[in-house]
C-alpha cells in the first residue's frame, strides 16, 4: 500500500522517531512513498526483521486516524519545570551546555513577550525539536491558536557528532537573540522616559542634565534643578505625559496652558541600524527685549554680553525654558542702572518670551523692623547705593529689575544694620519688609535695656538738679543756705556757694532773685562709681536797683556721687553759654 507524502512523512516520524532528511524524503519520493521501505530508508533494514508486519499497522492505524478530530490543546501555562528533559537518554552533555539554557529562556521570554501567554507543552516541545531556533510571532498563530497534538515519537539517542553539528547552529542563533533581547531593551520610547522619570523622583539632578544634553547643548545640575522646579509649579503628573509621549512613540510633547512645548523626546541614531534610539528633550524659549535705555546692554548667564538699541525689539535668541538671571546694564536720568533681570517664565505664550525693560518711575513702600522703633539716622540702601532716609523713595526702576534692599540706622549712638532683602519690581509700588539679622536683634535689645536705665537715671538725674535750682534761687532771694543737703559740705564748691548767697556775695552783686529758665540735660556719663552731667542753663536776674533785668546762659558740668537714694555735688564747672 502507497501513502501521500504527508502521510508517509508522519509515518516515518512515528517509527523513526524524528522527521526524515532531506534525502530521506527524496529516497522515500523514489519508493513512490511506500511505508515498507521507511526503516529501510533510515538505515535500519539490517537491524530490521522481515516481518513488516507493525509496519503496515502503523500504516493502517495512521490511515485510519486521519480523519478524526484531534482534541484541542490544553491552555495551561508551561512552567520551565514541565518543559525539563525527564529521561536519561535527553540529558545530552550539549543540552545540559549554558548556551543551551540561555536558548530555552530566550525562546521562553519571546514567547510571552509575542504571544501574550506562556507557551503549552505541545508548543514548547515543537520548538525543542527544532532547537528553539525560531522565535515565535503572532502572526504564525492566527490560523489556529495553538498546534495540533503532536504524535508521540519514538526516542533516538543522538551521536556526539550530531549534537556538535546541532549545538553549533543553536547557540549562534541564541546569541543572535540574546543580543536583539538586549538591544531592544536598552532602545525605544519608553526607555529613556522612564529614566528620566526615575531621575526626577529621586532628585537626581545630575542625572536629569546627562539626559537632557547633547553634544551642541549642555546641560547644568541648577539648570536640571531649575526646570525641575519648574515642572513641580506646573502641578502635573508627569508620569502621565510621559506616558502620553511614549502612546505616541515620541510623536507628541507636554504643552502648557500658554501653549508653551516643555518636554519631550526627539530620536538620535539607530543601533546597527535597526535599534531606533531616543533623547528627552526641554524645548526651548525665545527671548526678545526692548528698552528706553541709553546704552543698554544685556548678559544672559555666563553667554556673551548683548548691546541693545534703543526702543527696538532685539532677538536674544533661545533659552532654556527655566528661571534665570539676564544682566541689564544702561543709563537713566538719574544715574546708570545695572541690575538683574529675571525671565518670567508666566509671561511666555507660544515658547517666546518679550521682556519689556523701559526705566520709569516706581515707588518702594519699605517696613522697617519694630526693634527699630526708636532708631536715629535712618538710610535706605537699593543696589548699593544711598537713596535717602525715605520710607517711601520713589526710584527710576525698569520692570522685572532685581533689587537688593537694606537700611542703616543708629540706636544708642551705635550704627546697625538690616538683613538684605531681595525683591522683582512688577508693580507701580514695591512693597519691601526688612528684617534683623538674630545678633543684631539680641543687641538692639542690650541696647534698648540700657537706654531705659540711662532714661531712668536721667530722669533721677533731672529731678535731683530741679530741686537743687530751687533751692538755690530761694537762698539767693533771702541771703540764706537752704542747698546743704544737695552738696558734698567738705567741697570748695560747697564752701564758694555758702559765701556767695550768705558772705554778701549776692547783696554786693545788687540782685533781687533769679527767674528760672531752661534746665536741659545734655549727657549723663558714668564713670568711677560717679556722674558726670553736662547741662545747659539759662535764668533771668533782676536786681534791686532801676538795673535792667539780664538773661544768665550757662554751660555747667555736675560731678555728682550717690548719696542715699540721692546724689551730692562734689564738683561744678561753669562756663558762658
């Protein structure tokens, strides 16, 4: 009995155990595929009997199965356990090789990465046959999801020479798969956002800049920092537009609300010219200025110094899409100007920011310190220089322009100074809260604490001296002493006061009584356990003959010493006032 080829190959398989050769198949076409001749053909007629007997069974029985359903295949997962060569003679010395192992895992991962499942036994035990030498594609699936049932074959031991003409083969294209593995998960899309993702959450700023330079841009960490922070002020979920450029394999960007392309990827060079690899890219902004300024020039960072015309848009160029510093340099009419001019990145529309810097007229409205209360000499200092001891000095300011802003003042004839407050000009009106740095604080405290002593002695000081005038002017009008307490009674001063108002002094002298004017302390000074009172004094004599009344101005200096709750004048010096 002849068979079809088909029929005469699955025989052969069956008998033989694994499919014919090529010459085989050839030697078998010559018998006019007669299945008699199989073990013939395969080089076993010797080993064989005459009886081909089973032979022609297996024939009948191969027949008679072809027209019968075969079950489908079960869906259960192969686990790498189940797929493990169970008997002794499988467990060939080149099998058993770590290429061999890298094969069957690499064939497995395709699979699942392809399929979408992992594969059956039935399938796992086809790609063995073949040596795991073909990757699986879905498309070679889509006429029937999973192989028919295999038969089972006979087992055949293989020769060492065999295994070395298959494992060759086998493990070049194991490698070949390895390497497109390798290549591909280290290319694409998603590779790079999801590294740069992974940067950002970890504020890994260095790593943000690596991904975001390129050979004719370079990128800083406070650059990397800077459009970080500003990604944060947007309040996006950045994992969601990356996910979105990576939907669209790259095609897409992240856009603000002002139109404003921040971030997305553009493609580099392929690997071997297969492997398409990408780079995250931060669009830039354009900048362009106009300004009033007479020779105004502008520096953006550390690039080259831009002159700028007079009330003409000027093309800065492109910027990186941050927060950062121009130098503006130019002249005003009340002086030059050189200041700091922030990019606002709020003002950008359609990547492009215009930056308007025309000086005029603005006011600061400054708050000083409430430590500062009673402070003397107050001077206000913007940019370095003095503008006075306004609270409220208006200054040829330009948008945009950055003021560094402090005050000096005094307090107990000490000199102190404020933090250094910073502020953008944006408004008409610039409010400015200066503050004190914590030691300058303590001591305005020191010092407020001293002064209220020096308030209080004064005020002691004052009602000492008061009351000693009184007592003087009331002695001068009745020729008495009525002063003794307020003296130091072994002084010569004491001594000159009592002749004056008692030896006559004032009787020769033609005076009638003194007419209290002022009395105005000057300075108190301690020194020794003593008081040093420097004063200033006026009073009006009048006299007892038709003598025109005068006005007595006197500087004097009090040395005064405790005494009691009191003082007593040990000392005093007069002179003209």
């Amino acid at each position: 009995m002849m068979a079809t080829k088909e029929k005469w190959v699955d025989l052969f398989e069956k008998v033989i155990g694994r499919k014919p050769t090529a010459s085989e198949f050839q030697a078998g076409k010559q018998s006019n595929f007669d299945p008699k001749k199989i073990k013939e053909i395969a080089g076993e007629a010797g080993e064989a009997t005459t009886d081909t007997s089973s032979v022609e069974n297996t024939t009948d029985e191969a027949s008679d199965n072809q027209d019968i359903v075969q079950e489908t295949p079960s869906e259960d997962s192969v686990t790498e356990e189940s797929v493990q060569p169970s008997s002794q003679d499988e467990k060939q010395s080149s099998f058993e090789s770590s290429q061999y192992e890298e094969l069957r895992k690499n064939w497995l991962q395709a699979f699942e990465n392809n399929i979408g499942r992992k594969p059956t036994k039935e399938e796992f035990a086809g790609a063995k046959s073949q040596g795991f030498s073909n990757l699986p594609i879905r498309s070679e699936l889509l006429d029937s999801q999973l192989p028919q049932k295999p038969v089972k074959k006979a087992k055949k031991r293989i020769s060492k020479k065999q295994a070395i003409m298959i494992g060759g083969p086998t493990l070049l294209v194991a490698a070949l798969i390895g390497a497109f593995f390798y290549l591909n998960s280290i290319t694409g899309v998603k590779v790079v956002t999801d590294h740069f993702a992974k940067a950002v959450s970890s504020k890994d700023f260095d790593e943000v800049a690596s991904l975001l330079s390129t050979q004719s841009d370079k990128w800083t960490r406070a650059e990397a920092r800077a459009l970080v922070e500003h990604l944060e002020s947007q309040e996006i979920n950045l994992e969601t537009e990356l996910d979105n450029i990576v939907e669209s394999n790259g095609k897409s960007a992240y856009i603000d609300d002002n139109n404003n392309k921040i971030l997305g990827v553009t493609e580099k060079s392929k690997k071997f010219g297969i492997f398409q690899e990408y780079q995250m890219v931060s669009y830039p902004v354009k900048v362009k200025v106009n300004t009033n300024l007479d020779n105004a020039t502008i520096k953006p960072g550390e690039k080259k110094t831009i002159t700028l015309k007079k009330n003409t848009d000027t093309e800065l160029g492109e910027y990186h899409f941050i927060k950062q510093d121009f130098t503006l340099k130019g002249k005003t009419d009340v002086g030059d100007v050189e200041s700091k001019v922030q990019l606002d990145l709020a003002t950008a529309k359609d990547n492009e920011i215009k930056l308007d810097l025309k000086s005029e007229k603005k006011q600061l409205k400054i708050t000083m310190p409430s430590e500062t209360s009673k402070a003397t000499d107050i001077k206000i200092v913007v940019n370095g220089k003095e503008s006075g001891s306004s609270l409220t000095p208006e200054l040829q300011l330009v948008p945009y322009q950055e003021l560094e802003i402090y005050a000096k003042f005094t307090i107990s004839d000490t000199t102190f100074t404020t933090n250094k407050e910073t502020v953008i000009v944006e408004d008409d009106t610039t409010n400015v809260k200066l503050s004190l740095p914590k030691e300058v604080a303590s001591k305005i405290r020191e010092k407020n604490e001293e002064a209220k002593k020096v308030e209080a002695q004064k005020a002691k000081v004052s009602t000492f001296l008061n009351d000693y005038r009184s007592a003087v002017f009331s002695s001068v009008s009745n020729r008495s002493n009525n002063y003794s307490q307020y003296y130091d009674t072994s002084s010569a001063v004491y001594r000159e006061m009592v002749e004056w108002t008692t030896g006559g002094g004032v009787k020769k002298a033609k005076i009638n009584y003194y007419e209290p004017g002022a009395l105005d302390i000057r300075e108190i000074k301690e020194e020794n356990g003593s008081y040093i009172v420097t004063t200033y004094e006026d009073y009006t004599v009048h006299y007892t003959d038709n003598t025109q009344n005068s006005v007595n101005r006197k500087n004097k200096t009090y040395y005064l010493k405790p005494s009691g709750d009191s003082f007593v004048i040990y000392n005093l010096e007069v002179s003209e006032g």
